[in-house]
C-alpha cells in the first residue's frame, strides 16, 4: 500500500500537493518565473482546500495558499488567494472546475484568486494555458502555468538544499533532460542531509514515483 503524502495529498488524488510545505513557492513562481505583481501583504498561509459548493459534487483543489494583511484590532485581511494544481495529464474536466474553484474561493474570502498550474511536461503546460471561454463577453479564464521553461535546473547540492521544495520541481520538470543525473544527484545528496522528521522519506518516494510514472529509474551513486 502506498503510503500517505503528508504535504497534502489528497483521498482518491494522483496530484499529491507537494507545493504545501513552503507557502513561498507559489510567490517564487508567480513573481519571478509568470512575472505576476502580488498585492503588499505580511504573510501566506495554507488554508483549507476544501472548494465545495453546496451542492452533491465535491471538488477540491490540490492545495490553497492565502496572503493575509494585518489590520489594527481586526482579524488579518485576505489580500490574495492562490490555488495550486498539479497537473500531469490533460484532463477536460478541469475545464469546467478550474473556473468553479476560482468563483468558489474568490467569494468565501471576499478577495482576487489566482490558478496556478504546475506541469511537468512541456505538452501538458501548453494544453492548460489555453484560455478558458466562460461564455459571457470578456469573461475569460487564462490559467498561470509553470512548466519546464519556467522551473529552474537546480544542480547544486547546496541550492537544492536552500530549497528543497523548488529542487523537487526541478527534478520532476528535467530528469529527462540531459542534466536529469545532476539533478536528481543534488536533491538526493541535499536530501540525505536533512533532518528525517522533516519528511524527507516521503518527497523521496514521490520524486521516485513521478519518475517510474514517466518511465524513468533513477539510482543515486
């Protein structure tokens, strides 16, 4: 039986949400990599994913990340949602969520709401950045996606370990690239440095896993 992701993998889910850990990531990748301007705010937190409607049908996103801005003698501020899904495969349905979950989301917190997807295969990336037709006049959803081109190649053990999270997308994005050894050599040796209770077995599993799914077997030396 595989074992369960503790950085948000969600019931019945292929997408474990490994993106939970560091809730800078998603900032990393929509400011640096997708050139989006976030709003001032004083912290992110992940929040629950959960984006059911009141309805039969339960959705959930693969992970939700808040930006909140502190207010005197009131509750911190919703300033920026972002919605994370990991996407592997070209899946129609998402067509017709992906807009659900932003409606969903965006009327809970009462603030903007970004979708970020993350795809490993380039094919995927371009499948998922497609615009999304609504229907209504200029209503169109244009889904933010980080793929190949927009993660780096982190080969250094020192990087990798400075960021483990991004080392794992970077693994997962170019281990069938010609520098794929570098790089799963870097979060390996990056990895067996780190302190256990961290997880670091369960991100080693599932870098194993994403690559046995894409045909690759990777081995450390």
């Amino acid at each position: 039986m595989d074992p369960v992701c503790p950085y948000g993998r969600r019931a019945g889910s292929s997408s474990p949400a490994f993106l939970a850990p560091r809730r800078d990531l998603a900032a990393d990748l929509l400011t640096r990599s997708l050139r989006v301007q976030l709003p001032d705010y004083d912290y992110a937190g992940l929040e629950s994913a959960d984006l059911t409607e009141v309805t039969p049908t339960e959705r959930r996103a693969d992970s939700v990340i808040v930006f909140r801005r502190k207010r005197p003698e009131a509750d911190p501020q919703p300033v920026l949602a972002v919605i994370v899904e990991v996407q592997r495969r070209q899946d129609p349905g998402k067509m017709w969520s992906w807009p659900m979950y932003l409606v969903s989301l965006r009327t809970r917190l009462e603030c903007p709401v970004i979708l970020l997807v993350v795809c490993p295969e380039a094919s995927v990336a371009r499948w998922c950045a497609r615009p999304i037709e609504l229907g209504h006049p200029g209503l169109v959803l244009k889904p933010l996606v980080a793929g190949p081109n927009e993660v780096p190649v982190i080969t250094d053990p020192g990087q990798a370990a400075e960021d483990i999270e991004l080392a794992v997308l970077s693994a997962i994005h170019h281990a069938a690239t010609p520098e794929g050894p570098e790089i799963l050599n870097a979060l390996f040796a990056a990895l067996h440095n780190l302190d256990r209770d961290l997880g670091v077995c369960t991100v080693t599993w599932f870098v194993r896993r994403c690559l046995e799914r894409s045909g690759i077997t990777w081995r450390s030396t």
